[in-house]
C-alpha cells in the first residue's frame, strides 16, 4: 500500500479531466444484469462521502446481490479502509459474525 500512497500525486488532474473519467468508467459500468448471480455472502462498503463511486451505487450493487450487505462508512470517502480503518474493521466483523444471513430471505445458514 504504501508505494500506492507515495505515487498518488500522478493521479492528480484538474476536476473537469476526474469527472469525466469517472463518467466513461463507473457511469458505464454494464454488468447489473450479473449480480443475481453472486450467490456467496458479500458485504459492499461505501464512504458516505464517496464521490467517486457515490453510495447510491454502491447500494444498487448490494441490492443487486442476493446475499449482500452496504454498510455506508460516515465521515469517510473512496478510501474508508484508510479514512477510518476502524469503523471499517467493527463493518467486517459484524459481517462475519451475523453468519451467513441473507437481509432478504432472514434465513441463517451459518450452522447448515
């Protein structure tokens, strides 16, 4: 990671060059008609204040799934794990210990 952190200065562009490449790349983004498909439990994280792949994405994707959880990190961006690692710890580890719980279906397959 860290490497990453020390070449993100590359990554700097003007906000009209980010905005457009964040449209050509997220915003067309064809794959929903998959995510019934993802069976396995999955859990989305999202920075409430993401702007680069905004929460209402990030719940469409989790709702596309049908044994997906969102958890919206609050005070955090695209980079929550690093914003604020422990709230996205305590995200994870209420994940692993609900089992594998569908929040559609309420059935609890964690002893099957």
């Amino acid at each position: 990671m860290r490497p990453f952190l020390q070449r993100r200065g590359r990554f700097n562009a003007p906000p009209h060059i980010f905005k457009k490449f964040v449209e050509n790349s997220v915003g067309r983004w064809q794959g929903w008609d998959l995510l019934p498909n993802i069976t396995t439990p999955a859990l989305v994280i999202a920075g409430q204040r993401d702007w680069y792949v905004r929460p209402s994405l990030s719940r469409r994707t989790a709702h596309g799934m049908p044994r997906a959880r969102i958890e919206i990190i609050r005070a955090a961006g695209h980079q929550s794990p690093l914003e604020r690692p422990a709230a996205v710890n305590r995200a994870v580890e209420r994940f692993l210990e609900t089992g594998l719980r569908s929040w559609r279906s309420g059935v609890d397959e964690s002893h099957a």
